[in-house]
C-alpha cells in the first residue's frame, strides 16, 4: 500500500471514530460540541447575508441552507476534477453539517439552545428554526425532524466513509 492510502485510511479511522461519538451523542443543546462546529458556524452565518436578497424566509433559512451546501459544492468540485476521495470526504463533511443542525431543528420549540450571543433562543426572539417551522406551520415536528435530520447525518456520514473505504482497498490492489 502506498504512503498515499495509508494516510487516506488513517484518516478514514480517525473519521469513523469521530462519525461513532457523534452517533453516540443525544441531541441536545449541549451536543454542538464539535472542534467542526465553529468552522461550520461561519457558513451558517455567511448564509443569512448570502440569502437575504431573497426575502426574510430565505435570509434565515441561508444560514442552514449554506452551511449545508459549502460542502455539497466541494463535493462537486472534487467529483468534477475525477478525485472520488476528496468528494467522499465532502460527504463526509455534509453528512457532519446536518448532525451539527440537528439540535438547532430539535430546539425550535424549546428554545434552550444558547445562541451566538450567549442568549437562549428563550431569551431573545427565538431563533432561525423556531422562525422556519412557525412560518411552514410544522413547529410540533420540531424534535422528528431533528432526530430525522441527525439520523440523516450520521447514514451519509458511515456510506462515505465506506465507499472511501473501498476507493482505497481498490487503489490498493
């Protein structure tokens, strides 16, 4: 094996150790505890400026919306230059941006979650997901949709992890 795969499969262990911690962790307002979260913050919060030409709805909705798609659009990017890695560890990294926002869905009822400035959503007026599933009328789905999109999260996490697996057993051979 090449010093190439073994740093991939280094890094493929030490992802899958991360993708288990991250499975294992309830959600809830302190399970944002990831070294990833702060870097994904900034994403999130460049998605509200990005969006807000279109409208309130979709200036909050771009915060998540962004911090989602930073990592789609690398995954693209690696998928178009033929580098199948670099697009599996993009996954990786989507699949990371939605455990990270699944809190953040979860709470919309709630409102417990500190947010950016050191308030509750209780506290100030709420925040981005308690807006969303207000306007959408589906703030009772709040914790479903949390689980549902942690769930999300952690599926796209274990398959890119597995076909990047595969990618190096194949360049192996």
């Amino acid at each position: 094996m090449t010093a190439t795969n073994w740093t991939r499969a280094a890094l493929v262990a030490g992802l899958a150790i991360w993708t288990v911690q991250f499975a294992r962790t309830p959600i809830g307002v302190d399970a944002i505890n990831s070294f990833l979260h702060l870097p994904d913050l900034v994403f999130h919060e460049a998605g509200h400026i990005i969006f807000s030409p279109f409208g309130r709805f979709m200036t909050v909705l771009g915060g998540s919306l962004l911090q989602f798609l930073v990592p789609v659009v690398a995954l693209i990017g690696f998928v178009k230059q033929e580098e199948p890695f670099g697009a599996a560890i993009c996954a990786w990294w989507a699949g990371q941006n939605l455990v990270d926002l699944a809190p953040y869905i979860a709470d919309a009822r709630s409102l417990r979650m500190v947010l950016l400035g050191g308030r509750t959503g209780a506290e100030v007026e709420g925040h981005d997901w308690e807006y969303l599933l207000n306007t959408l009328g589906i703030s009772h789905y709040a914790h479903p949709l949390g689980y549902a999109t942690h769930a999300v999260g952690i599926v796209i996490m274990v398959a890119a992890l597995a076909y990047a697996t595969r990618l190096i057993l194949r360049n192996s051979e």
